[in-house]
C-alpha cells in the first residue's frame, strides 16, 4: 500500500493494510502525521482495528479450519509449523510479542487457534499487545515522518550515512577480532 492510497481511503486503508502484515501501512499513516495527513488517534486507532480483526481472524480460521486448511496450503503450513515449535517453547512470551515477529503475524494466531488456547485468553492478550503495537509503531512513523521532512534533518543524511558505515565497519573489525582471539589481521 502506498501513501497516496492511505491519503486517499484514510481509515479504512489503515485498517485494511494492518489486517494482514501492517506495519508498513501504519508506518507511511504515521508519516503522515508528520505532513498534516491525519491526526494521531485517527491512525492509532485504525491500526487498532485492523490488527485486532486479522488476528482474530486467523485465530478462528485455526480453530475451525486448521488442520483440514493447512493440507490445502502448504506455503502457509510451513510458517504454521515454524510458529508451533516457537509456541511449544515459549508459549506465554510470544502470545504477548508475536505481533512483533516479522513474517509470522498471521501464522502464529493461526497456530494458537489449532493449538485450542482459550478463546476469552487470546482475545484479551491480543486486544492489550495491539494496542501496544499500534501506539508504537504509529509513534515510530510519525517520528520518522517529522525526521525525514526536517530540511535541516535531510541535510544531515549524508552525515548520518557516513557515521552508519563507520559504525558498520567498527563493528566488523571488533567481531573478526574476537574471532580471531584478539589478534589484529
């Protein structure tokens, strides 16, 4: 999606864009916080929506779907798959940050769904992590909506770019270093 169409569609584009994999979608609105597009609520609560209704989703298609869709999707399976053995292992953890984990946002409320974690649980957890999630990454792409339309800031990009490389670099000789068992090659 892009910014021309979340201007043009507003709300709904936000909310559409986040009920799959969103946090581009939200990102580019929150820019647009920054060029006077939208006002912060506006964003944050269309994120809100979004995501709340696409992981549900997915969580009941798991739940009355599952196993019988998995064998019909086996591209989807796969990501299922990954996301059950994360669940065996840290189960609380990721209910709380799975929106977070890029690649995975609709696999892993699918995963939970088939793995018959209480529905009331899942909804309140998912209800309190994208409230979260649409606060922050709202915030982030205001920031850098503001940042990126800064003329002083835009000057200051090859600036910026060039303490990045050096920052690389440094990190690139300290870890060959360490390898090497501090010896200098």
């Amino acid at each position: 999606m892009d910014m021309e169409t979340i201007a043009r569609f507003g709300p709904a584009a936000i909310a559409l864009g986040t009920f799959l994999e969103g946090e581009t979608t939200v990102l580019l609105a929150g820019a647009g916080l920054a060029l006077g597009v939208f006002d912060f609520w506006t964003v944050a609560l269309s994120a809100l929506a979004g995501s709340l209704a696409g992981d549900q989703f997915f969580f009941w298609l798991g739940r009355m779907k599952g196993a019988a869709w998995l064998n019909g999707h086996p591209r989807f399976g796969a990501a299922v798959d990954k996301a059950a053995r994360m669940m065996v292992r840290h189960r609380l953890p990721l209910l709380c940050a799975y929106r977070f984990v890029y690649g995975l946002r609709g696999a892993i409320p699918f995963a939970f769904g088939v793995s018959g974690i209480c529905w009331r649980f899942f909804l309140l957890a998912n209800m309190v992590t994208a409230a979260l999630w649409s606060f922050l990454v709202t915030l982030l792409g205001m920031h850098a909506g503001r940042f990126l339309t800064d003329p002083a800031m835009i000057a200051r990009l090859p600036l910026l770019g060039a303490a990045a490389a050096v920052a690389a670099g440094l990190v690139f000789i300290l870890r060959r270093r360490r390898k090497s068992g501090g010896q200098l090659t």
